[in-house]
C-alpha cells in the first residue's frame, strides 16, 4: 500500500469513529429525562413561603431536570382559579377555597394539610371600635374575601353569636384593598388571615373580636390540579416530603423562619414573628376525617346559597397509593 493510500486509509478509519461519536453523544441525550418545570403557586403565608426561601425543593428536584415556577396570589380563591385554567399545578390554601373552586367546577384534588392553625385567622375591629362582642357585629359591615378560610369563620361567628349570615353587611374585597377600607373606617370589621391579622394588629392596633380558636380547624391544603397529579404523582410525593422537612426544621428555627418569611414577604420581621408563631407544622396525608370535616363547610356554604350547588368533598380526593414512594 502506497503512502497516500494509507492516509486515506487513516482518514477514513478517523470519520468512521468521528461519527459514530457523534451518535453515541446523541443517543446518551436522547437517554437523558426531560426537562420539566412543576408551577407552584403561594401566598404571604405558610411552609410553601418558607420552602421557596429555603430553595430546598429545587434542590432535590434538579435531580430530576425539573425546575420550579413560584407565583404569588392574593388570597386563596385566586390561587385556585390560577389552577383550574392551568397556570400552576400545585399549590397551598385554607379551608373554603377548594369548597368554592369544586363548586365552580375546578378539576383538582386534595394532596395533603398541615394540623389546624385557629388562631391564624380572625375578626378584627379598629382599636378604638365600640363593638365589644361577636353580638355587636349586627347590621355591620364586615369585609373580607370571598371564598377565603375566613368565610367559614365569619359564619360560625355569627352562629355562636346567635347572628345569622344576613344579619350583617358582607363587603367582599381583597387583603389589600379590605385592609385600606378598615382604615379608613369604611368597614365596621375585618375577617382575616395571617400575616395580614398580625400587620393589622402590629401596625393599626387592630384589636381581636374573636379567633378561630373553638369556632373553626383552619387546615393549610396542599391542592394540585388533578390532571397534574395522576400524571406526575412521583414530582408531587417529592414537594410533599419536602416540605415535610421544611415543616420539621420551622418548627425547631422560629427565628430563621421569621427572617425567611420577612424577605420573602417584604414584611417587618415583628410582624411575621407573631404569624409565624401561630402556625401549625406537620403535613400529612388526607384523611376521611378530614375530609369530613370539609364536607361540613361545604353544605353550610350550600345551605346559605354562598355555592351554586350541594357538592361531594370527597370527589377531590387522589388516592393515597397514587402518592406512594415509587
């Protein structure tokens, strides 16, 4: 063989391994999961705030190739609707939002809850305010937003005070536009949640008609979008042990949780302190107490036509075995 020939020989043999380089780089890709992003919704409120500070989720989950989308609602009745139209895919709220959301037809399910939390809620009055008791709120005004786990409050309120739910003036408004309301002394009294209850008690010197304490559980759900869930069962376990460990380590740093809360919130680190000593960590898996629990919020929300219709709680439900570690 000529010297030329074997230079073509050699390069020949060179483009053959070049290519099959080339294929075997592509088939390892090829091999590779796919990216995925898991959309998270949350409020000023809860283990969700802390586990997004924390960054522990995206952590464990860029083990995977998937990334996380965090976007903040208002309130509860918001993040939920953000669910059905498929803006997020899992996300936290209290007791009555997912009652209103199945009522309105949203396709989602119950994935887990944090133990109650009563005194996380509440109805507050102006410091210097006459009413004195949950009797005095008749033919008041009272703001909050529909929909919201204080809906429920402001019922059994009313019901221990003998009152019932058209005996006072409801005003329906967002946190943010209720809050200007009852200072300027639009509203008689506000029904609301923290950390919203402990910026009202801290900085107007709201003053406490009545708690949740006796009158309410106020679970913290964990909701996904169902179509979500029963496809990615195995992303949705994951959030959930995550936050399980962000619960336990909460429950141990109260002031690393106030200083995660306070950057995350944009609020005075006071403020959230007073929240955040307040809430309940543990999440567990939905029970049929529970969900019983539920059922009662929704025929009283039926029974005073705050629903279209009778709904059955239990239809939200993702079987536990679909939430198994895999």
């Amino acid at each position: 063989m000529s010297i030329d020939q074997k230079r073509a020989a050699r390069r020949h043999t060179l483009g053959l391994l070049f290519a099959a380089g080339v294929m075997a780089a592509g088939g390892a890709q090829a091999q590779a999961p796919a990216k995925q992003e898991v959309r998270i919704g949350y409020q000023k409120y809860g283990t969700l705030t802390i586990l997004k500070g924390r960054g522990t989720l995206e952590q464990r989950l860029a083990q995977r190739n998937v990334t996380v989308k965090w976007t903040e609602f208002p309130a509860g009745p918001q993040l939920l609707e953000g669910l059905n139209v498929g803006s997020v895919d899992f996300g936290t709220v209290g007791e009555a939002p997912p009652i209103f959301a199945q009522a309105a037809g949203a396709n989602l399910v119950y994935v887990g809850n944090e133990p109650p939390s009563p005194a996380s809620e509440a109805i507050v009055v102006p410091k210097d305010s006459r009413l004195r008791s949950l009797a005095d709120l008749k033919g008041k005004k009272v703001v909050l937003n529909k929909g919201s786990n204080v809906h429920y409050l402001l019922v059994k309120a009313l019901e221990k005070a003998g009152l019932g739910y058209k005996d006072i003036d409801v005003v329906y408004l967002p946190p943010a536009d209720a809050r200007a309301a009852f200072e300027r002394g639009s509203v008689d009294a506000w029904a609301i949640w923290d950390p919203f209850l402990a910026a009202a008690e801290k900085q107007l010197g709201a003053r406490v008609l009545a708690d949740g304490k006796g009158l309410v559980a106020n679970h913290q759900f964990y909701l996904a979008a169902r179509p979500y869930a029963e496809k990615n069962s195995d992303i949705v376990r994951i959030v959930l042990e995550e936050i399980a460990k962000v619960d336990e380590w909460g429950a141990k740093n109260p002031k690393e949780v106030a200083q995660i809360l306070a950057s995350q919130t944009g609020l005075d680190v006071d403020v959230v302190a007073l929240a955040a000593g307040r809430y309940s960590y543990g999440v567990k898996p939905i029970t049929n107490e529970v969900l019983e629990q539920q059922q009662k919020l929704a025929d009283t929300f039926a029974n005073l036509k705050l629903i279209p219709k009778q709904i059955a709680v239990k239809d939200a439900q993702l079987p536990a075995k679909q939430l198994a570690s895999q």
